[in-house]
C-alpha cells in the first residue's frame, strides 16, 4: 500500500484516507515488533543469553502479540469496509484492487500473530507452572 503511486479514478491516494494510513501504521508496527522478536529469538539461539530475561520476555511477548494481533484485525476491518464501500459506489479499479491486496496481507499477519500468541500462551503458562 505503502508504494502505490497509481492514483484512484479521481486522484485518490491511500494518504488521503485515515482508514488506510491506520492500517499501513499498524502494519509498519507490527512488522518492527515482529523484526525485533526475530532478532532477539536470533541472539538467544547464537548466545545463549536472552537479551530481555524472562519471565520480562514472555510478559512482553504475550501483551505485544495480543495488543497487536487486535490492531491488525481492528485496522484491516476498517480499511476493507472503507474499500468496500468504496468500490459499492464508484466501482473498482487498480487502487481498490492494491487496497484488498493489501487489507489481504493483514488479514494474514493477524493470522500469524494469533498463532505466535497462542505459542507465548503456552510458554509462559509453562514457565508459571
């Protein structure tokens, strides 16, 4: 979304609208939390050393997947309805097809979030107990 350059039937761009410029913030979030839990997973692997110690980490990890597994699923919900209404109305065209593509793209990293959720569930509930 963030490189689309092909303006709408009447010049629209996906800056103009707080619904896309939400989810591509959410999306730009999401991908430097997801970027900094690879590099720390990647540090503990090489140094055997946790870089946030636990059970810090497994509260961080568990409050930051829920926090933005909701946004993605907040903002992608906007941005599709938005887009719906849209092209309801004035019919589709490349920027509408860019924008599903897109609002597509969080639909898959919120299903991904969901799942390493889950997964921080699990291992914090494992390191309690």
């Amino acid at each position: 979304m963030a490189a689309d350059r092909t303006k709408g039937w009447d010049g629209d761009s996906y800056q103009r609208y707080e619904e896309y410029r939400f989810v591509l913030t959410v999306n730009v979030i999401t991908f430097v939390y997801s970027s900094f839990q690879l590099f720390t997973e990647i540090h503990r692997v090489i140094t055997m050393k946790h870089l946030i110690r636990p059970p810090l980490s497994y509260y961080v990890d568990l409050t930051m997947d829920q926090i933005l597994a909701y946004l993605l699923m907040s903002s992608s919900s906007v941005a599709a309805s938005h887009n719906d209404i849209w092209v309801s109305r004035f019919g589709g065209d490349e920027f509408t097809k860019k924008i599903n593509a897109s609002v597509a793209m969080s639909f898959l990293a919120f299903i991904a979030l969901a799942l390493s959720s889950v997964i921080s569930t699990y291992v914090l509930f494992r390191w309690l107990a």
